[in-house]
C-alpha cells in the first residue's frame, strides 16, 4: 500500500518538452487542470500527496517519475538519460530527504530514468533503452540487492521506457503491449494484452486496489474492471503530448 506521493507541477516551459509524437503542442492551462485532477485521484486512493512547485528550468520536470525509484528500505536518485533532463535529480533529493534517511544515487557512466522501473513485491524489473543503460541498470541492481531486493534487465527495441508497455496492477495482473506481448519474462503473470490501437492505455497504475486509467480507451478500462478493480478515469491528453503517462507524474512509496 502507497502512503505518500510526490509530484511537480507542470511548467510553462512545458511546451518545448522532449516528445517522438506529432500530437502538437500541449495546452498549459488545460494540463495544469488535468494534473489537478490527478492529485485530486492520488489522494482519493487515501494517498498524501506533497505537490512540489513547477520549475521552468526543466521544460519535462512534472514527469517525477524518472528522477528517482522509491523503495520500502531505500530511495534511490537516478541519473537520467536525457541530457535536458539530468539535472532535475538534484531538485528532488531534497524531498526525498524529508521522508527517507538512506538515499543512494546512479552515478555516470550510468544512465536510468525510473520510468524503465517496474516493481513486482521485492523484485525490479528493468528495461535497458536510450534512457536507461546496462551501467545504470547494473548499478541499480547492485543497490536492490544490498537492501534485500532483487532486480532484472529487460532488453528493449522501441518502447521508450518499460512502463511505456507495462503496468504491474498487483495481484499477479499485469497489461502488457507492444514488444512485451510473448515476452517469457513475464509468463508467469496473468497477461491482459492491450492492442496497438490502444496502446496508451497500457500505462495505468494502480493505487491502493484502484487503478487509475487515462481516459479514451475502453477497451483497457472494462478489462481492467473485469478483474475487480475500481477504476478513476483521468484526461491525459496534454501529456501523452509530450510521451508522458499516468505513472511518469508521481512517486508512491
């Protein structure tokens, strides 16, 4: 069960945020009311959610997900694979401090964004891709493995992070698309496949037995409803913009 959660407000600067889409350029306003609403959800879920002011230094910092990976005995800083990016790892150890007292780091020449993190109960899969390198990813694991954890590289072709393609929904649930549809790394979980068509849908996340799930997709949404969970549908669509997702703008721990 999540506790907390820390998210960033999304900043003006947002509109020259990094994207490999063609779906324009977000709306401020209008993604400064959706992420209103997904406080508004995180903390429905019985979640407090320190919400930290935007910072127009870093066009992509509302994406907090990928500045750190927060375990039950660790937080862990990382170091992220987008040069325009790399320096919001700074900006967010100071809030960790406030809730953890061991924090350790990804040090160059390592490279992770935590977006390409999955947690599974005590073990991490981890998704090697142009953000996240095998020196990253070996770093990380060696940290796991200190505090009792374990985790696992996953190789990856296209996605631009794991949790692009994958969404763990506990339970031994997980939506799986894309490269990871027949993946045998996942074979022992109950795979719920979501097509191309719907592929964004694909990146829901689950909060205290219920899962959020962005809005568009009903597909997504009555199978993960099937399964017996209570479902929040939440309007993504400036920042799908910029190739973010509902899990990319928060830290649960």
């Amino acid at each position: 069960m999540f506790k907390n959660a820390i998210v960033r407000k999304p900043c003006p600067k947002m509109l020259s945020g990094i994207t490999s889409k063609d779906f324009g350029t977000p709306d401020f306003q209008l993604a400064t009311q959706q992420h209103e609403k997904y406080v508004e959800a995180l903390k429905s879920c019985g979640v407090n959610v320190k919400v930290l002011d935007y910072d127009n230094r870093f066009p992509d910092s509302t994406f907090v997900e990928d500045t750190a990976l927060c375990t039950p005995k660790c937080a862990i800083v990382t170091n992220p694979g987008a040069s325009s990016r790399n320096g919001e790892k700074e900006i967010i150890k100071e809030s960790l401090m406030e809730y953890y007292e061991i924090i350790e780091e990804i040090k160059n020449p390592g490279t992770l964004d935590a977006g390409d993190v999955m947690m599974v109960g005590d073990h991490y899969y981890i998704g090697l891709s142009d953000r996240s390198n095998k020196e990253g990813v070996k770093q990380l694991i060696d940290i796991l493995e200190k505090y009792g954890m374990t985790g696992s590289a996953v190789e990856m072709s296209s996605m631009l992070h794991l949790k692009t393609g994958l969404s763990y929904l506990e339970n031994n649930n997980l939506l799986v698309c894309g490269e990871f549809i027949g993946n045998s790394e996942f074979s022992k979980y109950n795979t719920i496949e979501v097509s191309d068509e719907e592929s964004y849908g694909a990146n829901s996340l689950w909060i205290n037995g219920s899962v959020l799930v962005p809005a568009g997709y009903p597909k997504v949404l009555k199978n993960i409803q099937q399964l017996g969970y209570k479902t929040v549908e939440l309007d993504m669509s400036e920042f799908r913009k910029l190739d973010g997702g509902l899990s990319c703008l928060s830290l649960r721990f």
